[in-house]
C-alpha cells in the first residue's frame, strides 16, 4: 500500500472521530503552548540581562570596595570570603596597581553620592559622579546628545544624564545652562542621549569638583569605585582575575580577609544566564508534563479507534493489506493529531508569548519591562516534539491492530 493510500485513511479516521480527537488535541495544544509562552519568557528574560550587561561595556571591569561570600559567587573573583566588609578603602595606591596589569588601557577612580539639584524654582536629589575626565571619556558607553564632554582642565562644568535635562524638573535643562549642585552652581557643557542605564540619571563631574561638593565624601583621599576598561573583552575575565591577584598582594589581604570586589560582565552574564537558564527549564519541565497528558490522551484514542475500525481492518487484510501498511496508518493518525495540536499549540503559544510583555508589564510598573524572545528553532522544535510524542503514544495500539488476524477481525461486533 502506498504511503500516500495510508495518509488518506489515516486522515478519515481524524476526520470522522472529532469529538474523541478534538479533546486529545486540546491535551497536546495546551502543553505545546504553556512551553512555547514560558521558553520565550526565559529567552527574553536572557536577553534582557545581556543586552543591560552590554549596556555596561562588556570591556569594563568594576572595583568595588565590600566584599562578602554573595558578591564573590556573582561576578566577584578570588573565592568566598566569610562576612561582609564595607567602607571607602580604595586609593590613589590601588588605582597605580591596576594600571600596571597587562592589558588595562584606562583606569577611572570614582567618587559618587547624591545631591540636591536646583533649578529654577525646583530642587530633586540626583546621583552625582565624579570621574578622571580623560579615562571617562574613552570609557563612556553612552553617546553624546549635545555639547561635548568633560576634560582634565574642566571646574565647575558637568555632563548631565538624559533623564537629568529632559525629565526630572519641569522644564527642560539647556546647553550652557547654570544649575545648582548643593548650593554650588555648575554649568552644564554636554547631555548625554537616552541609553536605558543609570547614565541617564546622573550628573557628571570631575573628581576635585565632587569631593569638594558632595557632603558624603569624608576622606579626599578614597574612591567609592575604580572602573577598568581592558583592551579585548574576550580578555576581561582573564585580567579581572589578574587584577584581583595583584590588588592581594598590595592591599596584604587573603580570601577571608579580603576588603574589596573585582566584578567582571562576562562573568555575571555567565551566572545569570546560567540560572535563567535553569530556571526556564524547570518551568519548562512542568509544562511539559501537560504533554505526557496529552500522550496518554492519544494512547487512549488510538486504542478506541482500533477497537471501532476492527472490521475494517480485517477487510484491509482480506484484500491484500500487510501488518505494516495497518501499523502505518494508525502510526500515521497519531502524528496526524500531534502535528495538528502542535501547529494550534505553537500559533497559541506566540500569542501568549507577543501578549504577555503587554499585560504583565502594566503590573509590574515603571522600569518593570517583561521582554520575550521567540526564535523559529523553538516553534520548529515544539511541533517536532508533539508530532514525535503523537507516534510514541500511539505505537502500541497501531502494533496492536496490525497484528489482528483478518477472520477474527471480519468477526468481530
């Protein structure tokens, strides 16, 4: 019997069991939607930490002072330390140590706090920032909207973030205009563009302007962050762990006693994708047990159609119809309704998956944005996997009927 034979009679036996197969189908297409809704989830969930990590620089090392056992295992080096230390304890010293290390081009000592700003009639606390102008600007990621940034000879100017000039007071802050940063005016010489990171909210200094500024700053002589920009990001890991071997040596810490904490991008994208990942997978998993229903939904109408299509089976065998051709046509029909709650499943999973950052992202508020990612190897992948999960369920019944003797068949009521 030609394949083609076999698909046409598998197709009548769907065709003429829609009640019986409709309910199997809707077991298949639940399972195949809640996967492809919850994988796109996880895909986009990833995608989002990649691309905010990216936003960083994926060249940028970060020296922190505080070091505890949760910072050492996401994206810190050197081990887990016992308790946490904090305080201002990175220096001038520290930063002449990094700089030493192969393959570091620029070093940015930072002193950061916030402050009132006043402008016009209004007053807010903003983040302030102040940076070496040379490594800040060959370390900035976020480009330049209007004016330009901040040099070495620079007093009393800033670089103000897009949110900063355009949305935190009423009306907008201009080019060259005086604004006041705890009492001091400073006039603004550049605006950065929009760019989704903390950029955006944040005024920029030079470092002598910040620690003459910011009431936070105690100590003239101590740096709230070091930023490391390296020469290959595909290094960054490599020199992050140099780093951190050498600042051991000059700060005559061990890993228990450690004060500090080398973060590297690359290795907190790595973590988190990993437990993104894992955590996709697991829901994933539970989704999938909604499959196995479905499976068993199958098993039990192949075994019902086999029962209803007794006779026509031995008359099948009568006229010449060998045990494979039986066993293809049922094998044929399961795929059959794997393929068609697959497809429903699939098209009803992309819905989910295009509704989802609509709905859930009211809820979850401002800055709370739900990001899906739908790649076509996981819609091909799904229906794959239902039409596969169709055949294995029914193999045992088609088995079955083609191994009906033809008179017991032609027999039977």
């Amino acid at each position: 019997m030609r394949i083609q034979k076999s698909f046409q009679l598998a197709l009548n036996i769907l065709i003429h069991s829609r009640l019986r197969s409709w309910l199997t189908i809707i077991g298949i297409v639940i399972g195949v939607a809640a996967i492809v809704a919850i994988v796109s989830i996880g895909e986009g969930a990833q995608a989002n930490v990649n691309s905010r990590l990216g936003g960083l620089g994926a060249d940028i090392i970060t020296v922190s002072p505080g070091f505890s056992r949760a910072s050492g295992e996401f994206g810190g080096f050197g081990g887990g330390g016992g308790g946490a230390t904090t305080g201002k304890n990175l220096t001038s010293l520290d930063i002449q140590i990094i700089k030493s290390v192969p393959g570091v081009l620029y070093v940015d000592g930072i002193v950061s706090g916030r402050a009132d700003v006043s402008y016009l009639t209004e007053t807010a606390s903003i983040s302030v920032e102040g940076v070496d102008p040379f490594a800040w600007t060959n370390m900035l990621t976020t480009n330049l909207a209007s004016g330009r940034l901040l040099q070495p000879s620079d007093a009393n100017d800033i670089v103000i973030g897009y949110n900063v000039a355009n949305t935190v007071f009423k009306e907008p802050i201009p080019l060259n205009r005086l604004i006041s940063v705890q009492g001091k005016p400073f006039r603004v010489i550049g605006i950065l563009a929009s760019s989704g990171t903390r950029d955006d909210s944040t005024i920029f200094m030079t470092v002598a302007d910040a620690r003459n500024t910011l009431t936070t700053v105690t100590d003239k002589q101590r740096f709230d962050s070091i930023s490391v920009k390296v020469a290959d990001a595909n290094q960054a890991t490599d020199i992050a762990n140099a780093i951190d071997a050498k600042l051991m040596i000059s700060r005559h810490v061990t890993n228990k006693t450690k004060d500090y904490t080398v973060t590297s991008p690359q290795a907190t994208q790595a973590r988190i994708a990993s437990i993104t990942s894992t955590f996709t997978l697991f829901l994933a998993a539970i989704a999938a047990a909604s499959l196995l229903v479905g499976a068993v939904g199958v098993a039990n109408t192949m075994f019902t159609s086999v029962l209803e299509k007794t006779r026509e089976i031995g008359i099948l065998k009568a006229i010449g119809a060998k045990n494979s051709d039986i066993m293809a046509i049922f094998l044929l029909n399961s795929a059959l309704v794997g393929f068609v709650g697959g497809l429903i499943g699939v098209i009803l999973g992309a819905g989910l998956s295009y509704l989802l950052p609509n709905v859930l992202g009211l809820r979850l508020g401002p800055g709370g944005h739900l990001t899906t990612v739908l790649p076509m190897s996981l819609l091909l992948e799904t229906l794959a996997l239902s039409v596969i999960i169709g055949m294995v369920a029914g193999a045992i019944p088609a088995y079955r009927a083609s191994k009906l003797k033809p008179v017991d068949a032609l027999r039977y009521e």
